[in-house]
C-alpha cells in the first residue's frame, strides 16, 4: 500500500520525479523548446541545457518541489500519507521532523497543484449539497446535526463562512465530483449541470429551492429524491450516492481542523484524487499523484 522504497531512497525519488515529469518528452521549462540535452547533475538531480534558449535547468527546475529543501523522499512520504491516510499536517511536521509552518506551506502549494477536472455529465445525475463552517482564517467548530426537511434544511453561503459544497454523482459514467462552491444558487447549479447537449438532462435533486428553475427549463428532466431521514419507499440507491459523498468529504474534512474557507477547493481536490487511487498499489499510487501535480 505505501511505497516504502521511495522513501528510503532520495535516487529512487529522484528518478521517478524524472520519469513522470518528462512523460511526454523533455521540454524546457523557460521556452518550452524540446531540443535539450543532459548536462551533468544537480545532486541526484538530472541538468539538462536547452539547446534554444541555452539555459540550464533540472528535474525539480519549474515543479512544486522547485525551492524545497526538503528531500524529495520526505515529500513523496507526505503527499501519499495525506492521501492516502489522511494524516493531518500536525501529524505530518512530527513524522518529517520538518517545521509545521514549512509543510503546510509545501502541502498547501502541492494541493493547490492539482487538477480540478470540471464535472463533464452524461446524465442522469444527483445532485445535493452540504455545508462546512469555514471561515476566513478557519475555525474548529463542528456543522450542527441539521433536520432535512424541505423547509428547514441548513443552507448557507461564502459569505457567511458556510460555504456550500456540491456533489454531483453521475449515473451515466459512475463519476461522483466534489465542488465547492461561492453560492447554491441557481446560476451555480447551471454551471455545473451544462453538459452542452441538445436532449434534456435527467437530474435528481430534493426540494431545496434553488433547483426549482429546473422543472421550467426543458434542458432538464428534475426527478425528486428523499433523503435517507425522511419517510421514502424502498432503499432508492440513487438517493444515497450523494449522502454517501457527503459524509465522505466531511469525514476527509474533519482533521484538518480549522481550514479557512479560500482552501476549500485544495482539499477537496485531494478528496477527489483519493478516490481515484484508492484501489491502486502503493507505487502506482505514487505515480498518479505525482502526474496529477505535475
Ligand atoms: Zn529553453
């Protein structure tokens, strides 16, 4: 499950960074020119001269782990703990025996890295949100337990550090996206539901107001759902792919106490990105997460 010798090794690192970074090819990271040569070594790091722009540069040179001092091995222990495990950056500095202040800095800029693939529905999709209390510099309070009745469910906004995140389950491809969002407004709900096609989308959503426009608009076919708490027929597994997804992304959320709302976006992002290597073995795993930051 972990790649233990990536860790031992700061070679080993160093060359799987070369390995998935120069994917596609060695490129310049000034120009972009892709005539480069190998031109000696920057500790276990690769230099390469470019042959167009004549500088020089190497396999961190223009990556996220550029200014670090940290080893390389240290971070690759880092990232696949706090993927992996969802270790909290207090337990993290213990573990790097690296100043607190420095690894939430690396992490931060490491989530902040990450691809954010936009929701790319086919349809039939659910649709729901949940609430964080976020505030500007973050604070450790708990979201109350909330009644989901259609009249009294907990909404809120960015602007009141209760900033809605949606999640999107997607019965067409099996995806399930994580998006944090400014509002849950109906403009909101628009962008994330545009799948650009003629026929209608089938979208299930409960009676939170803000899905109302759906039932006017013949881009959409709007199902209902109940939620779990209330009185429905039958186990409807639909309904329960986005609470599922909700105590997950809160769950993922609750370590790291005290995150300030403008990082909600990162964090999820590492969410989704779990997902997606969760089944996969420890060096594989590596590798993903390394393409996806890099
Ligand atoms: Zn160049």
């Amino acid at each position: 499950m972990i790649p233990l010798k990536m860790f031992v090794s700061e070679r080993r690192a160093a060359n799987l960074l070369a390995q998935v970074r120069w994917r596609d090819g060695i490129y310049c990271p000034r120009c972009r020119a892709e005539s480069a040569i190998r031109y000696g070594s920057y500790r276990v790091f690769q230099r390469y001269l470019c042959k167009d722009c004549g500088r020089t540069f190497n396999d961190k040179t223009g990556t996220v782990f550029e200014q670090s001092t940290i080893p390389l091995r240290k971070w690759y222990l880092a990232v696949c703990s706090y993927i992996r495990l969802n270790t909290s950056i207090r337990q993290l500095d213990a573990e790097l025996a690296v100043s607190y202040k420095t690894v939430y800095r690396r992490v931060q800029r490491f989530l902040r890295a990450l691809d954010a693939p936009r929701p790319q529905v086919e349809g039939p999709v659910e649709i729901d949100e949940l609430y964080v209390n976020a505030g500007k510099k973050g604070r450790e309070r708990d979201q109350p337990s909330r009644s989901r009745g259609l009249s009294t469910r907990g909404r809120g906004t960015y602007h009141e550090d209760k900033p809605p995140v949606f999640i999107i389950a997607d019965r067409g491809t099996g995806e399930t996206y994580v998006h944090p969002a400014k509002a849950a407004d109906e403009s909101t709900i628009r962008l994330l539901l545009d799948d650009g096609k003629e026929e209608s989308l089938t979208v299930y959503t409960d009676g939170f107001r803000a899905y109302g426009p759906l039932d006017e608009d013949d881009a959409f076919d709007r199902q209902y759902v109940v939620h779990s708490e209330g009185e429905y027929a039958d186990g409807d597994v639909h309904v329960n792919t986005c609470e599922s997804h909700a105590s997950l992304a809160r769950r993922w959320l609750s370590p790291h106490r005290g995150i300030s709302k403008d990082k909600l976006t990162p964090y999820l992002r590492a969410l989704q990105l779990r997902k997606r290597v969760r089944r996969k073995p420890g060096d594989e795993a590596l590798k993903t997460i390394l393409e996806t930051a890099l």
